[in-house]
C-alpha cells in the first residue's frame, strides 16, 4: 500500500498508508489528519482539501483538470504545487508522497 506523509505548517509528519485508488483526501479523513476537511466530501466543489505537493513529487503526480484548476484560482494562498487533495488518486508510483497542509485550514 502506498504511503502519503502529510506534514503539517509545524514540521510535524504523518505518514499513512493509503489504498491505491483512494485519493490523499480519503487518507487524511480516514486517520483523522488536522487540516484536510474535504466539507464536499471528494466532490471538486469546495477546496477545504487544499494541500501543497512538496516539489520533489510535482512532476510525478498527474495535472490538475480544469474544475480543479478553477477552484484553486480563488485561494489567496494558492501556489505552483497547490492541489486538492480530493482530486489525487493513489497508485504505486506515487509511494512516499508528501503534501504540506496550508497553516489556514489547520
């Protein structure tokens, strides 16, 4: 099973295995990690999921569709590797991701 390392804004790590096909937004609400709220529950329509990708992953994870896209748009803190996390599907290739958690939603 792959494994996701949410870090938080303090440093702090968790990782958690994650099935393949479940994205990094079921990870964290299914061990109850501070700062991914998912209010739509997966839907792509709030973005209380938002996560940083750390840089290293970036070219590994797949691209933002254009709903995805859109709702990143509004967020004062967005930046370049700004994800939802809803919107990340789990497969093998992506073992040892690391998402930072924005300080806002913690």
């Amino acid at each position: 099973m792959p494994v996701v390392v949410y870090v938080q804004p303090d440093g702090t790590e968790c990782p958690i295995e994650v099935p393949v096909g479940d994205t990094v937004m079921d990870g964290a609400l299914d061990n109850a990690v501070p700062g991914i709220l998912g209010q739509c529950g997966g839907g792509c329509t709030c973005s209380t999921c938002h996560c940083f990708v750390a840089d290293s992953w970036l070219a590994r994870v797949p691209a933002a569709g254009p709903d995805e896209l859109d709702l990143l748009e509004y967020l004062p803190s967005r930046l370049p590797s700004s994800r939802l996390s809803c919107q990340i599907v789990l497969t093998g290739d992506l073992d040892g991701l690391r998402v930072l958690l924005p300080r806002e939603q913690v």
